[in-house]
C-alpha cells in the first residue's frame, strides 16, 4: 500500500512532496482579446521608482499570460521541511524542478535547496546514511515510476499535485494516500489527503449504504498518535497506532475491500463491503493483535 506523506505546505515519503507557497497557486492570470498587436511585458518596480521590465510576447492573435512569484524564505522553508523530515524518517530526499527551461525561477529552488542542505544539513544526512538527490521533473518521473520508493520526492506544488494523484491513482484510488503537513519548525498535522466524499456523507445521512475506503482517514489518525507518543514517550500508543496500521493492511490483503479497490483487485475470493463492514473487519484484526 502506498503511503503518500505530504509536508511542509504540503508533501511526502514513497510519494510526493509540495511547495503550498506561490507558484501557479498564487499565479495572476490575465486574458486579452487582441485587437491588433499587443505587447504583454514584465515589469518590476524598484524602491527608487525605476523600472526594468522584459517582454513576455508580442500578441497579434487572442492569449491569455499568467504571472507567477515566490519568496525565498518559503523556499528555503519548503527545504528545511523536507530535509528535516527525511532525518526523522530516515529517507532520502529527491528533488526535481525544470531549471533547463525555468533557468531564473526554478533554478532559484535548487541553489536554495542545494545552499539549505550543503550549510545545514549535510554532516546530518551522512550521518544518518541518506542522501539528497536533484534531477529534472521528467527524469524524476521516470525514476519514480521503476522505483520501489523508500524515499522523499520533494515537488513543486503544481508537480506535486499532479504526481502524487497519479501515483494514488496507481495504487488503487486516493484514499490509498496518507498526509501530512509538516512546518520548518517541526509542527505536525495529519488529514486525509483527499479531504471528504460529501456525496458519499449525504447518502449516509439518508440511511443509504456507502462504500467509502476510509483508509486515508485512519491513516491520518494512526499518524497522529504514533507522532503524540513519540512527544509524549508513550511507548504503548505507538504500538497502537503501528497495530492499527497493520490491521488495516491486512484486511484488504485478506481480500476484503471497499469498491474502489474492489473494482481493480485480482486477489482470488475478494470481497466487496460497504463502510461499516469494511471498519468491523479492521476491528476484528486489530482485536486479534492487541
């Protein structure tokens, strides 16, 4: 089972990992209807009032431009997230942007990320026996797709939606995708990655059955618990939530699953329950574990 961590502003082990800062994001958009030629510019103001701009493209047909930012205290945030998570999980760090094509704004991301780790992280990996990795977002891709995963994939935000629903979606759907955020800080939160199925609630709440994978959900829980009792030294809440984890597992290995991955099973004798049986069932392994 995949196990998709988003931290930072949002991000990931065995999976993806997300900048929520600026970028596309926080990108202005702008369409004109070009009557004749348009010229769309960049223009940047100092404090003294001069100007440098730089031509985005002369229009002589309709367009639509997009302007883009970010800061580099986000960035060397975003890094710091990701470095100081990989230490805690003892995980590489792969990062990947398209610095050919970006040679400013992207390449911004690797010296930051590159400055981050060789300044304040480096003797720390080597000590733990990890690695931080960059490539481009194309080589990353295919490196992920023939991996085993094991790793931290550190993204871009719009790189990292989309490949970390491409990624759930390859492992049965995106309740098989666990979450969470992480701050530079080492403030935790855990959800569910991809928030609620409402239409799935509103039948619920009419009496109607549903089929909803709660995995995500319990995920979010387990990662919660295992993170207090490891605050808290609570040995025993660990335990739980590790037990809770495995239960869960084991119950769709056993072949007993919800629709979506029903649907695209080949285990032999699977079947087919609805919410309620689907968590009665993980209750009964995790009773027999306890």
């Amino acid at each position: 089972m995949e196990q998709h961590r988003h931290q930072g502003y949002e991000d990931a082990a065995n999976g993806s990992r997300v900048d929520r800062y600026g970028g596309a994001y926080a990108g202005e958009d702008q369409r004109d209807d070009v009557d004749g030629k348009v010229k769309a510019e960049l223009c940047v103001t100092k404090p003294d009032g001069t100007e440098e701009r730089s031509t985005i493209f002369d229009f002589t047909t309709d367009g639509v431009i997009q302007g883009m930012h970010n800061l580099d205290k986000s960035i060397s945030s975003f890094a710091r997230s990701c470095f100081n998570y990989a230490l805690d999980q003892k995980l590489d760090v792969w990062f990947a942007t398209k610095d050919t094509i970006s040679k400013i704004y992207d390449h911004r991301f690797k010296d930051i990320f590159h400055e981050v780790f060789e300044n304040e992280y480096k003797e720390k990996f080597d000590d733990a026996g990890i690695e931080f990795f960059y490539t481009l977002i194309d080589d990353a891709v295919a490196r992920v797709i023939r991996s085993e995963g094991g790793y931290m994939w550190a993204c871009k935000n719009y790189d990292g939606d989309v490949m970390s629903d491409m990624i759930a979606t390859a492992f049965g759907s995106l309740a098989m995708m666990t979450s969470v955020l992480v701050s530079p800080d080492g403030i935790y939160e855990y959800e569910a990655a991809h928030g609620t199925v409402q239409r799935h609630y509103y039948k619920y709440l009419k009496g109607e059955e549903t089929s909803t994978n709660s995995v995500a959900t319990i995920f979010a829980w387990t990662g919660a618990l295992r993170k207090r009792g490891e605050l808290d030294k609570l040995p025993e809440l660990m335990a739980f939530a590790d037990k809770l984890e495995a239960a869960t597992i084991k119950t769709i290995e056993d072949g007993v699953m919800t629709g979506d991955l029903y649907l695209i099973s080949s285990l032999p004798g699977k079947q087919k329950v609805n919410t309620e049986d689907f968590l009665k069932a993980i209750d009964e392994r995790l009773a027999a574990s306890l």
